[in-house]
C-alpha cells in the first residue's frame, strides 16, 4: 500500500482528533453572563440611546465627505453643500446604531419611530447645537421628560428637587414618562421620603439634611441601636446572648453526635455543617485521609493516614482507555506501514511523538499518565 501525501495529512488529523479521546480534560467553564438576555429597557432609555448614536453620527460626518484631492476652493463648496444635504443625513442613518451592541434592537426600533421627526428636523435647516434628546425624546416622541418630571404629563416629582427622597432613594419614573413620582428608596431605608431606617438597620449618621442607616450585625434579629453585636434588640437562631459579648455564635459542633457517622461536623456563623469524610475514612475529625478516626474497609492506618490495601490509587478506567488508544494506534501503524522504509520511520515517529505528546499533556494537566514523565529528561531524550 502506498502512502502519499494526501494520506499522511489524514493519518496526523487522526492523531490530533484521538487526543481527545486519550485524556478527559474538564471542559472550560462559560461565563454565565454570556447566554443571559439583557435586561428590557424603557422606551425612554432606548430614545437615549439612539440619540447618542445619532450625535455620534453627526460627529462622525462633521468633517465633510470630500476631504483631500480636490482644488481647495472645490473642497470648501462641496463641504458646505454637504453639510446640508440629504447625502449626509443618509450618512448619518446608515451607521446608526451600529456601534451600540447590548441594546441594538432597542435603539434601531427607536430609530425607527424617530425618522419622520428627525428628517423634518434636518430639511428645517437643522441648527446642530439643539438639543437634539429634550426635542425628539421629550417633544416628539413623548417618550421621556425633564430631570426630575415624572409621568404621562411631566409632572414635577414632589419634594426639595436638590435633594429628592432625602439623597436616600429616587423618584419613580424620574426623567420618563412613566411612574407616579413616589420615592422608590435604597435599600436600608423607609419612609415616603426615605427618612427612616428599615428593619434591621440603625442611623449610623444624621445632620440637619443627611442621614444614614447601616446593617445591625449579623447576629441580631428585630433591629439594634448600634452596629456591634452587642447592640441587637434579639439574637438571631444559632446565636446566644450574653451580657459580655452579646450575641455570639453557638458551636453547634461541641454537641456530640451533631452529623453521621461518615460525616464530620464543620461550625460556621449562626449554623454548622454536616461534610463527607474522606473515602478512606469510616469515621473522621476533617477533611482528608489524614484526619480519620478510622479507616474504611479496604483501607488501613499508615502513620496519620488511611491508604488502599491494594496499592496505590489508579484511575483505571482512564488508564486503560487511554492504553487502549495507544494499541490501536500501534496496531494501525502496523496495517499502514509503508513499503518505503523513510515513510514507515516517518509514521512510527509520529505515533510515537503523538503518544509521548498527550502523556505529558496528560501529567501537565495533573491526570495520572501511564509513565510519569518527569521521571525522565525529555529533552535530553530528543537530543539523543
Ligand atoms: C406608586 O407606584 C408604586 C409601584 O409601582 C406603588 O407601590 C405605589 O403604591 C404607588 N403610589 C401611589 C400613591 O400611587
Ligand atoms: C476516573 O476519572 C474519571 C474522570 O476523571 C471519573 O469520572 C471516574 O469516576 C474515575 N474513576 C475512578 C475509579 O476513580
Ligand atoms: C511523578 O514523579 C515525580 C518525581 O519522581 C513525583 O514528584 C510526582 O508526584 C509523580 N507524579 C505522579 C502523578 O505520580
């Protein structure tokens, strides 16, 4: 059987495509974020938007299409006519949107319903210093109104407008046509003008126009005077007061027989867990082989561990997929070993390379390989 060129290229993307198969490798974990569809937005946001683009437009356009080549005097005419015209504008909307990427759709349906008002604007002679966002989002499309307006009619949020909600919240539908202008307050804070703490914060600041509420300590229940544990009204479960140190954490550990047999009991703030004791180990203090009451069947007490009666731990199913790998590779060799005695050097040394190749990927990855290679010097083994 001959081999040409074509087969050779075959036979090394076979190697490449088995590595898969010689070692299980964890896939690479996926950003979360990347798959969740971005949050809707009201229409006014949209507006914002797209009027950004469109200010980015003329930008982009400002500067006139036909810069270099022409005389001087030819260049100067053509930039003003295409100041104005409908070349321009086309410009301009050809390229709307295109830089926004999270809220594309939004911004080309609002583009969409401003084409009318913004054409009538450009044919009226467009004054480029309008604002641009008060005309086609407030005026026009009544999608949104002035800083501090709320509402179908834009009514004014109710309150000091230089210190709505008491700087502790906003009012809904601020800027949009949308809301009923009552304070939507952070968190922490109560009260139509957000001047009280919520349950389970106390004022850490107040002055003449300012105050503050932080968290109680995470030992308290029902509310505190202070931010110290000492300062709750009550302790929370899993908490125990006492006049000295107020609400302090139970070690539900110290009880005995808290979790199972295999299980060793871990105290944490307000609770405590049950965990798995190691494999090796029927019954244990922690975590690890190293921390066993006693061992588990099949395992006996080495020193402070717990070890396999059968030897060392192998993960023979990986092992022996990848040792099976290897023979049908070998094994194939041996069927497409060419005549040609530079071929058949060629391949055996490409079979070889490919296996020493995804053994030490294998040992770089922390899986157990058939040889261990740092055992050996492998680039004193190529120098040879
Ligand atoms: C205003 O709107 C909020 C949330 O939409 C609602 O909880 C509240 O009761 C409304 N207030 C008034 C006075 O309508
Ligand atoms: C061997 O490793 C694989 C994957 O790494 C794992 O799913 C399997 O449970 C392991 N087998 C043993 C006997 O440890
Ligand atoms: C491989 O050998 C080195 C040195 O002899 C050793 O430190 C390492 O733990 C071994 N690795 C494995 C997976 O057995």
């Amino acid at each position: 059987m001959k081999m040409n060129k074509h087969h050779m290229f075959n036979f090394i993307t076979t190697f490449m495509t088995l590595s898969s198969v010689a070692c299980t490798v964890q896939p690479p974990a996926v950003n979360p974020g990347l798959f969740t569809v971005p949050k809707s937005i009201g229409a006014c946001h949209s507006c914002k938007i797209f009027i950004e683009s469109f200010t980015k437009g003329l930008e982009r356009t400002a500067r006139g299409k036909y810069e270099g080549g022409d005389a001087a005097w030819e260049e100067e005419k053509l930039k003003k006519s295409y100041k104005r015209s409908e070349m321009r504008l086309v410009d301009i909307q050809e390229g709307i949107c295109k830089e926004e990427t999270k809220y594309s759709v939004q911004c080309h349906l609002m583009a969409e319903k401003a084409e009318e008002y913004i054409e009538e604007w450009w044919s009226q002679n467009a004054d480029e210093s309008t604002d641009l966002y008060s005309y086609i989002c407030i005026d026009k499309l009544e999608v949104c109104c002035p800083k501090h307006h709320y509402g179908k009619d834009c009514l004014p949020c109710a309150g000091n407008h230089e210190n709505l909600c008491n700087g502790n919240g906003k009012c809904r539908g601020d800027g949009t046509r949308k809301g009923n202008g009552t304070c939507l307050c952070d968190e922490g804070y109560i009260g139509e003008e957000c001047d009280q703490c919520a349950i389970n914060y106390h004022i850490s600041y107040k002055d003449d126009n300012k105050m503050l509420c932080s968290k109680c300590h995470m030992s308290c229940a029902g509310g505190c005077k202070g931010g110290t544990q000492r300062d709750c009204a009550s302790c929370k479960p899993g908490f125990v007061f006492s006049v000295e140190d107020g609400c302090a954490d139970i070690n539900e550990c110290d009880e005995a027989n808290k979790c199972k047999d295999n299980e060793f009991c871990l105290n944490s703030l307000g609770s405590y867990a049950c965990m798995k004791c190691d494999k090796s180990c029927k019954e244990c203090y922690g975590d690890g082989p190293d921390m066993c009451k006693r061992c588990a069947k099949g395992y006996s007490k080495k020193g402070e561990f717990c070890v396999s009666d059968k030897g060392e731990d192998t993960n023979e199913t990986l092992t022996s997929t990848r040792f099976m790998t290897y023979i049908g590779l070998l094994i194939a060799t041996g069927i497409l070993l060419p005549k040609s005695a530079t071929l058949g050097s060629m391949v055996g040394f490409a079979v070889l390379s490919y296996i020493m190749g995804a053994e030490y990927y294998c040992m770089i990855n922390g899986h157990t390989g058939l040889v261990n290679l740092t055992n050996y010097d492998l680039f004193q083994m190529f120098r040879i």
